[in-house]
C-alpha cells in the first residue's frame, strides 16, 4: 500500500485505528478519538475491506469466517455434549439378569461378550464428538449436517434392534430386565439428530465481527 496516496510522507512513523483505519503521526494520539481504540503501528495492521476491493480480493462471507476454538454455539456445544452422555451410557447397566444368575451387563458388556454389532453405537458417539469439533466455521457446521445426523441414529438404530429383537438362552433359560440407561442411550440418541439437522444455524441470521446477515440473503 502507498502511503504516498492518503497524503503522508513514507519515512514518518504512522499509527492507525485498527477499526475505521484514521491515521495519526506518533506523538499526535494514542487512542482513536472516535472509536476509543489503541492505536497501532499503520504497517502492521492486515488489509481493510476497501483495500481487498481495490486489490480484486474478496473478503470472506460471513458464513466463512473461522470461529474462536472454543465457540459452541448454533447446536455445536449441546451436540458434543450430547455425544459425551451417550458414550458414557454405553458403560452403564443395559440389562438386569435374574436368571439364571444374578447380574447387570452394560453395553460394553453386551458388545464385548456377546453382540459385536453394538460397537456400532459407541463409535458412532466417538466418531461425532471429533466430527462437530472440527468444524470451525458456520459453512462448515452446516456442511456436516448429514454426518452428524447419521452418526447420531447410529445408537438409536442400535437400541431399536436390541430391544425388538432380545437375544434368548439356549438350554438354560434366561430372564432379564432392561434397565434405564438403555432407554436413555435411545432418547440421547433421538436428541442429537434433531440438534445434527439444525447444526451451524440458519443462513440469514449470522452475527459476525463486522455486522449481522440478518435480512440478506448468502449464497
């Protein structure tokens, strides 16, 4: 950039607002008398909007914009949550034995000694929670909604084989009684997909650094 053009001298020290960009000479303020800001060196700041215009850049959508790391909002926290609850119910007593001994066996148990399928409902919790965490930008959320969603019924359709089709004893009879973290592990299950097709929000509402979307149509 010219200095030259905005009427300064180049070998002068300059100090700029990092928001409207009004430039002062060193000595002459520290704040911006408009926007309140710290002044800062004029060389250091990165190019405004109007100079990526006039250079034949575009600036990033709104919907592109990376988001801070530990931003969790438009169904980003809760579905993670909601991920570490359901991994957490698969360790928890899924079945009261009474016959023919007396004993409780977790999903883990179930997966590990007998229903190798229902691993299938720990990963897909597994596989979610890094899924949705990676994604850092609104574009980003959104494109992943199919994923999510899919990863999230992994558990329910799971559940739903489970208890519509038990397993049976063979010789020795068995009765058993499911317990409350099977029917949790379904309802968890049910939630996150109705936070994964809503995941990054709507497009026409987005408030970022520089303004709101709201009322505008993006593409």
């Amino acid at each position: 950039m010219n200095l030259r053009s905005f009427g300064y001298p180049e070998g002068g020290m300059l100090l700029a607002c990092p928001f409207c960009r009004e430039m002062f000479e060193e000595g002459e303020a520290k704040a911006c008398p408009v926007c309140g800001m710290a002044l800062t060196q004029f060389d250091k700041l990165p190019p405004s909007l109007d100079a990526i215009h006039d250079e034949g850049g575009v600036p990033l959508a709104p919907e592109l914009e990376l988001l801070p790391l530990t931003y969790l909002g438009r169904g980003k926290g809760p579905l993670v949550a909601l991920g570490a609850i359901g991994a957490v119910l698969f360790f928890l007593p899924w079945v009261q034995l009474t016959l023919p001994y007396i004993d409780a066996k977790s999903g883990f148990d179930l997966a590990h000694q007998r229903i190798g399928w229902l691993w299938a409902a720990f990963v897909g919790w597994t596989v979610l929670i890094p899924t949705v965490l990676s994604r850092r930008s609104i574009a980003q959320l959104r494109g992943a909604r199919v994923a999510a969603a899919f990863l999230s019924a992994i558990p329910a359709v799971a559940v739903t084989i489970l208890l519509s089709k038990p397993p049976h004893g063979g010789i020795v009879p068995v009765r058993y009684t499911w317990d409350w973290p099977i029917y949790a592990m379904l309802a968890v299950s049910l939630t996150a997909i109705a936070f994964a097709v809503r995941l990054g929000g709507r497009a026409d509402d987005i408030k970022v650094a520089r303004g709101t979307s709201q009322g505008q149509h993006l593409h």
